[in-house]
C-alpha cells in the first residue's frame, strides 16, 4: 500500500530572543516525513531539535514558513484551533512521564478520552485496549509510586496512543531508565511503529535508541541533514 507524506514542512525558521539578542534556532528547514515512519532527531545540545520537536506537534510557533500534518496547516491555527488539534492527533511521550502520582494507571491513560464523547463503557474498552498493547493489563490499578520507570513509560506511552493519534512525538523516551528498561521502551515503540504503522518522531543523544529508527536526521547549527538508516 503507498504511504502518504503526513508532514510535511517548508522553509522553517524559528529563533528566540534573549534581551536585545535574536539567537536563530532554526533555518530554512524542509522536510518530508512519510506515514508509518520511524524517524530520529539528533544533535549536539542547542541545535534545535526539541525546538523542532514542539513546532511538528503544535507546542510552538515558527517565525516563519509552514508546516502541514496530515494535509492541515498547523502554523495558520490560532492558539485554541492548535490545542484542539494537538488533543486529537499528537501522542506525547516525554522524558519524565508526566504521570499525576494520585491516579492509577488505568486513570492517568483514560484522562485524554475525558475530553472526548464516549461513554464511560467505551473509555474503559480503549484503555484496556491500550494498556494491553504495552504489555501492562495487570498493573492498571497501580499508582505511578508503585511502578518502576520503566513501566511508568509504558503507562505514558499507553496514555500517548489512547487517542489513536496520527503522529507520536518522542523526547528522550529513555533519558531518564536504566538501559534494560530503555531496551524495553524502545522495542515497545518499534512494535508501535511495525505493528500498528504509528508514525514516530524521536528526539534523542543515544546513538542505542537512534538505531531503532528507520531515518537518522541530525540537526547541527539549525540545519538538517538526513542519514538514513538501513531497513529493518
């Protein structure tokens, strides 16, 4: 089956100011990353590729030029216009996990369906659903303080994907686990993007976890250059 350029961006700047300074982060940035993509951001500290990260998923604005998700121009929506939108198609998998320590499981990945129609009987369906895709049905009553960090990802990644999003935006997914657990979330996050065609963009410094990706871009000064990897 083709696969389709879910975004797409042109011409890209974004720069930010620092007293009377202008410190351009980004420049002149094109790119096209197709549907069902595994794809990796990578670069020295500063270089642009979180700032990247959070235009392509709507946190940020660009100064200029244009980024299209999903054939919708993100850089022409207003400020509540991209935060519907983000709700609807961006999955965020941090760092540090986001969890609210006083929500179990099941709970912390049912809170982005609260904002949605379903009955309470189709929010419990798709969260089942989505913790069993992370391999985590037995700790649903859990609290994040009972887990490890390892599965606390997990449980953020089962939070990601709950709304079936069209694109997965990763930031140091494993910065913060120990190597077997980041072994785990990175194999999770493979099968996402194998099994179920989830389109992945990842920031990283971890050459390990780069490998998992089918496209190496890496950002220096604000420019980008593709490495592609070879096919898994």
């Amino acid at each position: 089956m083709d696969r389709f350029t879910i975004v797409e961006i042109r011409h890209l700047n974004k720069s930010y100011r620092r007293g009377n300074q202008i410190l351009p982060v980004l420049t002149g940035i094109s790119l096209d990353i197709e549907e069902g993509e595994f794809l990796t951001l990578m670069g020295p500290s500063g270089s642009g590729k979180t700032t990247l990260l959070n235009l392509i998923a709507g946190i940020d604005k660009a100064d200029s030029g244009t980024i299209k998700v999903g054939g919708i121009d993100i850089t022409s929506l207003s400020e509540t216009e991209l935060a519907q939108w983000r709700a609807l198609n961006v999955g965020f998998i941090f760092q540090f996990y986001n969890l609210i320590p006083v929500l179990t499981a099941f709970q912390n990945v049912e809170l982005p369906l609260l904002l949605t129609g379903l009955s309470k009987k189709e929010r419990r369906a798709h969260v089942e659903t989505a913790l069993r895709i992370v391999n985590l049905s037995d700790r649903m009553d859990h609290y994040p303080g009972q887990l490890s960090g390892g599965q606390q990802q997990r449980v953020a990644i089962a939070r990601a994907i709950i709304t079936d999003p069209a694109i997965l935006v990763a930031d140091e997914p494993t910065g913060d686990l120990d190597r077997i657990s980041a072994i785990d979330v990175l194999e999770l996050m493979e099968r996402l993007n194998r099994e179920l065609g989830k389109t992945i963009i990842m920031v990283t410094h971890d050459p390990r976890a780069a490998k998992k990706a089918r496209i190496i871009m890496h950002l220096d000064k604000g420019v980008l250059n593709a490495h592609p990897q070879i096919d898994f």
